[in-house]
C-alpha cells in the first residue's frame, strides 16, 4: 500500500482561495467631495438670508404649471434646474397635491417613525406630534397678521401671532421627478393680537415630523365655507432652528469647522428623495 497516497477526507481539502485587497478610493485626488453646483447655489442663495432675525427657511414640494397649456412645464431641461425669475413669470407653482399624494408621504414617513423606534436602531429617531388649529388672518397695512389657535382650547399656540414678510424664492425644476420644489425665505415678526375683526380664516389639519434639524409638516388645509370651501393638502420642510444654521454659516466665514454645508445637504437630501418616491400623476 502506497503511504503517500491522500485519503478521501484529505484530497477533499483544498487551499482557500487568496482574498483580494479591496481598495478603498479617496473621493478625489484632493481628497474631498465636491458640493454639487445645485446644493451650492442653494447654499449661497440662504447664506444671503439666513442672518435676518426670525427668518424662516422653508421648502415645499409641488410642481410648476405652465399658464397656456395649464400642464407641467417643460423647458427642455434634461436634470435639475434652477429657474430664473423669467421662467417663473410663464409659470406657477402648485403646492397643493392630490389625496391620494399626500396618503402617500403620510405612510412614508409614519414608516421612518416606527423603524427609528425600534429598540435596536441605532440613528436618531423620528419625532413626530399632530396639530388641530386654526389660523385668523388681520390686516396690518399691505401685510398681514395670523393669529393661531388651538381647535380644541382655543388658546393661542406659542409664537401664534405674527407678521409673515416674504423675502425671497428659489424655484428648482426637476423633470425626472414627480414633484418641483420652492424654497422660500420668510420673516415671521411677532406681533400683538389685533383689535380688529379678521378678514377670513382656514383650519389647519397638520402632522409634523422632525429628523437631522429639519421639519417636516404634512398638513391638509381647509379655508372657511363661504371663502375658500376646496381642502389643500401640501407638504413642505423648514430648518427647525435657523439660529443654529446662521450659527454655523459665522464659522464657516470665519474659515472654523462647521456644518453649515452639511445642513444644507441634508435639507436638499431630505426634499430630493421625497420628490423622487412621489407618486406619479400623469
């Protein structure tokens, strides 16, 4: 008998095959990511804003009309885009969606709620309350006063009475998604509760959520019966504390570490995928 000769069991056995090294790329050859040009218009266009006392940085989604034809506007354009002020006059935005939409983002992001609040997830959780109010409009001169109450106290809500100034829009297209979006920068001035009688009103039926410092509001609106009877429903998101956004912007123009790029990134982030997991209305 040959002693050499390999048993079944052995001959079986055979070498691991080698694993191969796995090179992990540096982004660039600078050795950074670049901010896309759409994140960094939209960075600059806040930057010039986002320093003004009680400002209001907004985004809502919807979509751009065009007046003639009354159907979404088409401009040629093969990815997003930003629209100059030019555009805008052939064109409206329409912020409010069908039902059948705004069921759509309501189980999206009441599905981001129950996965944060699983035991063993480990990111940040998502927040989340519902709001019944109603909002009282006055006249103060060529703007206006809302007055916010709650539906069930009647107690004006905290920071309920103010003076909205608007500032400036960004309009963005994105023909590859369902939805276009608006920033919109706003100055909330407070305000005393007027004397006077309030020229018309609407009820607000709002779910807000909160997620990475920006919030985002789900709200079906409805104006009184003899103004305004149509139900809108709209989503829109909003930096939850611009202090801490105009905070970081200082840093960043002192040339110190700071996350003002990142919180912009996150906003744009947050506003992209909801455009693009948008139901599609023909």
């Amino acid at each position: 008998m040959d002693s050499k000769k390999r048993t079944a069991s052995e001959a079986d056995i055979s070498p691991a095959p080698k694993r191969q090294a796995v090179t992990i790329r540096e982004p660039s050859i600078f050795g950074y990511k670049p901010v896309d040009d759409i994140t960094k218009y939209i960075a600059d266009f806040i930057a010039e804003h986002v320093h003004l006392e009680n400002v209001e940085i907004e985004a809502k989604l919807g979509i751009f009309v065009d007046k003639r034809s009354n159907q979404r506007m088409n401009i040629g354009a093969k990815t997003e885009t930003i629209l100059e002020h030019e555009a805008t006059r052939q064109n409206r935005f329409v912020a409010n969606m069908p039902l059948e939409q705004h069921r759509h983002f309501n189980k999206i992001l009441n599905d981001a709620v129950n996965r944060t609040q699983a035991r063993d997830y480990k990111g940040e959780r998502v927040k989340y309350k519902h709001t019944i109010e109603t909002d009282r409009f006055f006249e103060i001169g060529r703007n206006k006063c809302r007055v916010t109450t709650e539906q069930s106290t009647g107690k004006i809500v905290e920071n309920g009475i103010i003076e909205k100034i608007r500032v400036a829009d960004l309009n963005i297209h994105s023909p590859n998604q369902p939805l276009d979006y608006r920033i919109s920068i706003n100055i909330e001035k407070p305000r005393e509760k007027p004397n006077t009688q309030p020229i018309f009103e609407r009820n607000k039926d709002r779910i807000s959520y909160q997620h990475g410092g920006i919030a985002f509001d789900l709200t079906q609106v409805k104006g009184s019966a003899d103004r305004d009877p149509d139900v809108r429903h709209e989503l829109e998101l909003e930096f939850a504390d611009a202090k801490s956004l105009a905070l970081e912007k200082e840093k960043n123009d002192r040339k110190e570490p700071s996350h003002y790029t990142s919180m912009i990134e996150v906003f744009v982030n947050n506003i992209r995928l909801l455009s693009r997991n948008a139901l599609k209305f023909k």
